[in-house]
C-alpha cells in the first residue's frame, strides 16, 4: 500500500555518508532511524530512481539544492534526497552536486524505507534492480502533509518549485 497525505511514515535506517566527523557522527557512512531524524521537523524530501541519472542529476537534485533557502525561509528545517544507492555513492553525487548543507543525501541501499512507503520501482528487467519512484514530499513531526507521486518517467509535480508552491 502506498503512503498518502495524513499518514505517519514508517521507521527504518537510511544512511549519509558524513564528510566532517562531528560528536556523535563519525567520517564516512553513519546510519540514522527516520524515526529520530523526523521528529519535531518539517522536512521537504524528495526521491529519485538513482544518482548520476540524467533527469536526478540534471533536474531534480538542482533545483533542490537551488531553492534551499527559499524552502528553509518557508519553515523547511532539513532538505533530504533519498535513493536506493549505497551511502557512498549518495556522498559521492552530493559532492559532484555541491549539496553540502543543503540537501542531505540519504541512502536506502536495500530499499528498505522506500518499500515500507509503497513507492518501490522493480527495473529489474532493466538491469537496475528495485528503485524508488521519483516523488516529493512534505514531512511535519513525521506525518506527511503534501506527497507529489510521479507516473511512470516524468518529471512534472515533484520538482522543488512545486513543492515550495506548496509551503
């Protein structure tokens, strides 16, 4: 079943890969409970079927980290980018992208959060394994007040404009 609007997200790990050690957070991949990471918090996440993808890398990661201040000028506290990628190459996209304290980077290498959501996308056929399906969302406390579901490969509502449209 999918997620919908007025729904409590589901907990499970996703990880970032940190690029500072920090107290509490050591360098390189550090897993995190979404049940921790939302609480209290307006986040505007969004999801794509893979990093260094044309569309993920060209279009909708850009205009996340672009309008970062905007959405955080609007109550947005954190920006995550969340795909079915290892913490590594989730660091590794970030830093090609310049998304470093924008946009959080968030890997659910196993899918795990993503099919507890209900918004897998089995490519297998196409070599690609099970992806997430490209969606934004508007999380507050961890209940999701806004979700803007793609169909199929288009590009047309969960882009950062519509979501700050939203806000």
């Amino acid at each position: 079943m999918t997620i919908k609007a007025g729904d409590h997200v589901p907990d499970a790990t996703l990880a970032e890969f940190i690029e500072t050690e920090t107290e509490g957070c050591t360098l390189g991949p550090n897993s995190f409970k979404v049940a921790d990471l939302v609480k209290g918090k307006t986040i505007a996440l969004f999801a794509v079927p893979g990093a260094f993808t044309p569309t993920c890398s060209n279009q909708h990661l850009p205009g996340y980290i672009k309008l970062a201040d905007q959405l955080k000028a609007k109550g947005v506290d954190e920006i995550w980018c969340v795909a079915v990628n290892d913490a590594f190459v989730m660091g590794a996209w970030g830093r090609d992208q310049g998304a470093q304290g924008k946009v959080r980077m968030m890997a659910d290498g196993s899918a795990e959060w993503t099919r507890k959501l209900g918004l897998e996308l089995d490519l297998t056929a196409r070599g690609l394994g099970v992806r997430s399906r490209r969606y934004s969302a508007l999380l507050k406390d961890g209940v999701v007040e806004q979700l803007n579901l793609e169909n199929g490969g288009e590009f047309k509502v969960s882009d950062a404009a519509t979501l700050l449209s939203q806000l």
